[in-house]
C-alpha cells in the first residue's frame, strides 16, 4: 500500500465512520483513531511521509473556517470572559506546568523545547469535544464554551508554539522578544482577515453564481492562513478572523441555493478532513513504537507523566475559574454562556481531549536546527505527545458519554422550544406585516389575502407548532396531512418523468447535455 491508497482508506474511513458511531453511540472521531492504531498494526501500511512544514497549511484552515460556520461573533462577545478564562489562561497555565515538569523529567531536554511541548498539548480540540457534545444532547452553552474554547485555545498555544520553536531553531530567546512577536502576530492576523474577509465578500457578490461562491470559501481559509504566516503573523488567527467576518458580513437571506449547497459542501469537507486528521493521529503509532524500540518504560512513564499534568490542570483550573465566572456573571448582567453548577464543571473538564492541533503541532516540528544539528529531543517529544493524545481522546472520549450519563447533565429542551416559538412568531409576524406593506400599493382580493394570511401563520407553524391554539394546530395538521398526500403523490409523478429522462440518456441520437438540462429541471422541481 502506498500513500495515496493511505489516503483512500482514511476518506473511505471518515465517510462510514459517521453512521458506524451513531449505531454504536461513539464518536467518529474516536473511531477513525482506533482505525489509524489498527492500519499503523499492520505490516503492509506504509509510515505517514508527510513534510512537517505542511501539516499545518493543510489541516488547520478548512477545520477552523468550518467551526466557525457554526458560530457567530455576537455569540464570542458574550462569551469573552469565560473563554479568555479557558483559552488564554489556561492554555498558558498547561503550558509552563507541562514545561515544568517535562524539563525535569526528561534529561537533557532545552528549556524551549520544553515549552513546545507544552504549546502542543496544550489545547484541547474542538472536534473532538463537540462531536462527543453533539450526540450526548449537552446544554447548549457548554458545547458554546467548548466551541469557544477551542477555536481560541488553538490560537494561543499556536502562537506560543512557534515563539518555542524559533527559540530551538535560533539557540536564542528573550521575553521581551517573545511577548512583542505575540502582540505583531496578533495585529498582524487580525489586519489580514478583515482585509481578506471584506476582499472576498466583495468578489463573492461579482461572481454570483453559487458554484464559484462555494469554491471560493474553500480557498480564503488557506489565503489567510499562509498569507499571514508569510507576514509573520498567526495563520490561525487570520483564518479565525476571516470566517467571522464573513459569517456576519456575506449573508444574504434570500440566498437560499448558495446557503443549502454551502452548508452542505462544508459538512462534507469537514467530515473528510477531521477523519484524515484522527486517521493519523492513530497512524503515528508507528512512529511511536520506533521511537519507544527498547525505551518503553522510559517514555511510557514520561507521557504518563505529562498527560496527569494536562488533566490534573485543567481541572485544578477549572473549578476556581467556573465559580469565578459565575460571580462576575451574577454580579454584571451578561449574556454569556458559564457552566451551571460542579456537575457541568466536571462535564467540562473530562471534555477537554487532545487532538487534530496537538498531532498537527507535533509532527510540524523541524527535523534540523538552522546550525544544522538534529533538532534536541524530537522523537522523545512525539512520542509523549502521542501518548497524552492518546490517553485523552481514547480514554476520555470514550468514557465522557458514561460520565455524562452518570452525572445527569442534559440539555434544556424547555428553554430550547421556548426559543424556537419565539423565533416561529417573529417569522410569522414578519411575513403579514410585509403582505400588508404589499396590500398599500396592490389591490389583492380577499380571498387570496385571507390565503396569504393563513400562509404567513402557517410559516410559523411550521416551525414551532406551539405557537398556534389547539383549534388551529388541529386545522393545521390537517392541511399538512391533505398537503403530504399531494406531495406524496406528485412525487411519484415527477419520479416517473425523472426515470423516462434519464433512460432517453442511453437512446441513439440522444444530446446527453440537454437530457442533463432538463432532468436538472425536475430535479429543482421536485425540491421545491
């Protein structure tokens, strides 16, 4: 098997992956790790030969633009305090105690490489903890926090990775350097994805057709994060930045085949690019069992080490931050999202799996020092980098649904329907007040506005059927029953046409082009 059949097997992976997890109620993630373990087993599985200096550039941006797709920057306003708590403070908290205890644990190993593993196992990975989240049915303000956290804590311990890393590389390092580096590649990334982000809603709206629009978003993530690194700037944070310009900015509501197709063309990238990336996160055994050849006590007992560390942490840090947070938030009236009570604390904490961004930092690291020499500690440093990987996500990953279970933390679907109806009537009451905006300048007939009226309840009650009356949610469902058998039945019918189409495709004489023309006719037809 060579690297392009790898590759194959980790896509085909990452696709059955998904529905596999559902039926067994685990996450995909973890299981496309457990497939990687079970390829990096067998003899016929080449090693991963992939250059460290495009790990990052091709695993990072698609899985950070499709992340913050699902969030908004109203939602990280509210939010900036619990999430500076966690993806600030804690990331550089895990840091320095991981560097700590690393330096004295390991002989020999630099100050600054120390550091470096610390950045890199620092984050946890918002994948990983959102697709767990994501089944268990959490409340919604933890998976927010998750969300939050990730997205932010990947920034932070990036940019303090590099700082590391250059130190290693350069046999030189100052504070003063180092804290001033921070703060440009923070400006600087910032200043490359409003740029980037107002460039590419400008070219969205001339190219117009959804098609290109859709490839485009596929490629501003990677413009912005190579374009800032080339600037010296945080790769991360530019991506970061660009999507949340663009999630607020390139928005057009009655956008509604570039909205389905573009939600559609990201799930689907983000699905392949996340079981690729746990894919090698499995296969890295590989590289682990070479590096561990005659040293497995050693270095079992040094990734032990560092991974009770990364643990004991954030939990050490968490339970004094959560209760802060919910002081400050009981005190100022915030709309932000804080874990309720020590079950959620305990929840968050056990969330807090490594993955995607500690693989990615670990196998970018140089292999050589600009003096030329081996850069110190390397193999030793992605061997315990894949043990804490391991031992979080494995672990963790797989016992977060029992302990979710255990401590009884569900979401508030109360709330949650609450919101929905809320949202329901406000999309009713916005539909009659634009009918009678119309009826001013249109003379329409009585019975077509009693129709459209009813039509404009009918929007929300669709929706959220809690908004109508007992009496018209009996009407309603009516209709709708009525309504099902027509589309029912007119669904045969367009079924039937789509099959007379499409076996013309095969008759002699035939224009494939046009038979293609018209059954996507019929296909547009039966969605509507």
């Amino acid at each position: 098997m060579d690297q392009l059949a790898l590759l194959f097997v980790l896509l085909l992976g990452a696709v059955v992956s998904v529905p596999v997890g559902e039926r067994l109620r685990l996450p995909a993630p973890v299981l496309m790790t457990l497939l990687g373990i079970v390829l990096a087993l067998l003899d016929f599985v080449p090693n991963v030969d992939i250059p460290p200096e495009l790990i990052l550039p091709a695993l990072l941006p698609p899985l950070l633009y499709a992340s913050v797709r699902r969030t908004s920057w109203r939602q990280f306003a509210a939010n900036k305090r619990p999430i500076f708590l966690l993806a600030v403070a804690l990331v550089f908290v895990t840091t320095l105690s991981v560097a700590a205890v690393a330096s004295a644990i390991v002989p020999g190993l630099p100050v600054a490489a120390a550091v470096a593993l610390g950045a890199l196992v620092a984050p946890p990975d918002p994948v990983a903890a959102t697709a767990v989240a994501g089944q268990l049915g959490l409340p919604r303000r933890l998976v927010s926090i998750l969300e939050g956290e990730g997205l932010f804590n990947d920034v932070t311990a990036i940019v303090l990775y590099h700082v590391a890393i250059a130190a290693v590389v350069s046999g030189s390092f100052a504070w003063s350097d180092a804290l001033l580096e921070l703060a440009l590649s923070a400006v600087v990334a910032v200043a490359v994805g409003l740029a980037l982000g107002w460039a590419a809603n400008r070219l969205m709206d001339l190219l117009g057709d959804a098609t290109l629009q859709i490839g485009l978003t596929l490629l501003v993530p990677f413009v912005a994060y190579v374009l800032a690194e080339e600037l010296h700037g945080s790769g991360v944070l530019a991506v970061l930045t660009t999507a949340l310009f663009l999630a607020e900015h390139a928005v057009d509501a009655d956008d509604v085949a570039t909205r389905l197709a573009g939600h559609a063309f990201w799930d689907i990238v983000d699905t392949l690019v996340t079981g690729v990336a746990f894919g090698l996160i499995g296969l890295e055994l590989h590289t682990a069992v070479h590096t561990a050849s005659g040293r497995w006590g050693e270095l079992l007992g040094w990734a032990g080490a560092v991974a009770g560390v990364v643990v004991l942490v954030r939990l050490v840090w968490l339970l004094p931050a959560a209760w802060l947070a919910k002081r400050l938030h009981a005190k100022r009236d915030y709309d932000e999202d804080i874990p309720m009570g020590w079950r959620e604390t305990v929840v968050m904490w056990w969330a807090g799996m490594r993955g995607v961004a500690s693989v990615a930092l670990a196998l970018a690291i140089p292999l050589t020092t600009d003096a030329g020499a081996a850069f110190p500690d390397r193999d030793e440093i992605v061997f315990i980098a894949f043990g804490v990987i391991m031992t979080t996500l494995v672990l963790q990953g797989l016992t977060l649904p029992w302990l979710v279970r255990r401590l009884g933390v569900r979401a508030d679907t109360a709330v949650e329907r609450e919101f929905e109806k809320a949202l329901a009537v406000r999309a009713a009451k916005a539909a009659r007040r634009r009918l009678r905006e119309i009826e001013e300048v249109e003379e329409l007939p009585e019975e077509l506005t009693e129709r459209l009226l009813r039509r404009a309840f009918e929007i929300g009650l669709r929706i959220s059927p809690e908004m109508g009356d007992e009496e018209r949610r009996e009407a309603h469902e009516q209709r709708v029953g009525r309504l099902r058998a027509v589309r029912r039945i007119q669904g045969e019918m367009m079924s039937a046409a789509r099959h007379e189409v499409l076996a013309a495709r095969s008759e002699a004489g035939a224009d494939p082009e046009i038979v293609d023309r018209v059954l996507r006719h019929l296909d547009v037809r039966s969605l509507r």
